[in-house]
C-alpha cells in the first residue's frame, strides 16, 4: 500500500543524518585534525630542534675548521723552526775554529823539540766554509774547502831532507797509518797532499846555520759541513804516495 504524506514541509517530521555518513564525517574530521596536529608538531617542534642541532653542528664545523687552520698554521711554524734549528746545529757541528786549529797548527811549526825545523812563507785557510764547499774532483767525496801553506825546512846536510819532511808530516796528520789515529790539528781533514820538498839554492854567499834548506807546500781538504756530527768520526786518511 502507497502512502502520502500530505502535510507542508514545515509540519513534517525532521529526517535524521544516517548513521553511516555521520560516522564518516566524524572520521574524517578526526583524520584532519589529527594531520593538522602532526604537521604542526613535526614543523614547529621536532623541525626545530633538528635545525637546532644541525646550527650547532655547523657551528662546530667551522670552528674545527678553524682549529685546523690554527693547527696548520703552527706546524708550519714549528716545521719552520725545526729547519732554522737544524741548519744552526749543522753549522755549529761542522764549523772549525779556526783560531784553535791555528794554534794547534803553530805549535808543530814552532815545536824545536821536533826532529824538524821549520818555518812558513805563505798561508791560506778558507774565509767562509759555506762558500768553499765544493764537489771533489774524478768522484772523490765533497770536502770544506782548502787549507794551503808553504815553508821551508832547515837542515845540516841534504840527505836529512826525506826524514825531517816525513816527520813534519807525521807531526801534522798524527801518522794514522802507522798509530791508527789522527792528531787533533788533522781531525777536521779529509785529506792531505803527498809530501814533497825541494832543496833551494841560495844565492847569497852568506852562510846559513843550518847550511841547507828545502822548501815545501801542502794542501789539507776540510771535512765536508755535511757530516753527521753525531756519528763517530772517521779517521781522516792521508793521500796515498811516497814523498818527492
């Protein structure tokens, strides 16, 4: 059976919102809401502490950064000073004090208890170590520059010639072929030239006490600066070869 509702729609009985569409609309409401909730606690919450953290972190970036420019810097400079150091050292290992050596060298020229009587014409000693060092020749080691003299050495006969250079020699080096150690004057050498002497002719009719004389010229090569004071030294060996 049809039935039909005749009365106005203002005397009508209100119809209700169905149960279903009402429980979907609250659910959708809630699910809004909650993703509004989320999005701002993410945002303006958690969002702020980690650009927080990442503003600290960058913070601490730039200054490790710093620190290791600083730390840089600085190794630079105590690499810097540790070569000024080491350059200082090796120039105080390998200089030669030069007013020492010549004292020791005058006290065996001027020594008259020696078998020997001697005295110098010309002296020349390097002026400054840095300047003179040089490679050697036909591959002998580098050596410290030269140290030449030329004298002459008085004798009674012409046959004391041979003997009186050889122990001016010996005097000079310490004769570490023959002791197995340099004397203190040689210790700074490398090398010394072959012994040699010629008997001058004087022409002057005066006569000399002792009668002849011989003259002489040596060369001694100083040590190289490169040397490693540190080490023990070695023994400083004289140039092979018999006198002239």
């Amino acid at each position: 059976m049809i039935r039909v509702n005749l009365l106005p729609p203002e005397y009508r009985a209100a119809a209700g919102t169905p149960v279903g569409r009402f429980v979907a609309i609250i659910a959708g409401v809630v699910a809004v809401v909650g993703a509004g909730c989320f999005y701002a606690y993410t945002h303006f919450v958690q969002l702020q502490k980690v650009r927080e953290v990442r503003a600290l972190r960058e913070e601490e970036a730039v200054n490790k950064d710093r620190q290791k420019e600083r730390s840089l810097a600085l190794q630079r400079e105590i690499d810097e000073y540790q070569q000024r150091r080491r350059a200082i050292q090796t120039i105080n290992r390998n200089r030669v004090l030069w007013s020492r050596k010549l004292d020791q060298f005058f006290d065996i020229v001027a020594n008259r208890e020696a078998p020997y009587n001697a005295w110098l014409e010309e002296l020349e000693i390097p002026t400054q170590m840095a300047t003179n060092r040089r490679p050697g020749q036909l591959g002998t080691p580098q050596d410290g520059g030269e140290f030449r003299f030329a004298g002459f050495l008085a004798m009674q006969t012409r046959n004391e010639a041979l003997a009186q250079n050889s122990a001016f020699y010996k005097a000079m080096t310490g004769d570490p072929d023959g002791t197995g150690r340099s004397s203190e004057f040689f210790t700074d050498f490398v090398s010394i030239s072959n012994p040699n002497i010629e008997i001058v002719t004087s022409g002057s009719s005066k006569v000399l006490s002792p009668p002849v004389t011989g003259a002489f010229k040596c060369e001694l090569r100083l040590r190289p600066p490169t040397v490693d004071a540190k080490k023990p030294a070695t023994s400083a060996a004289p140039a092979a070869g018999a006198a002239k």
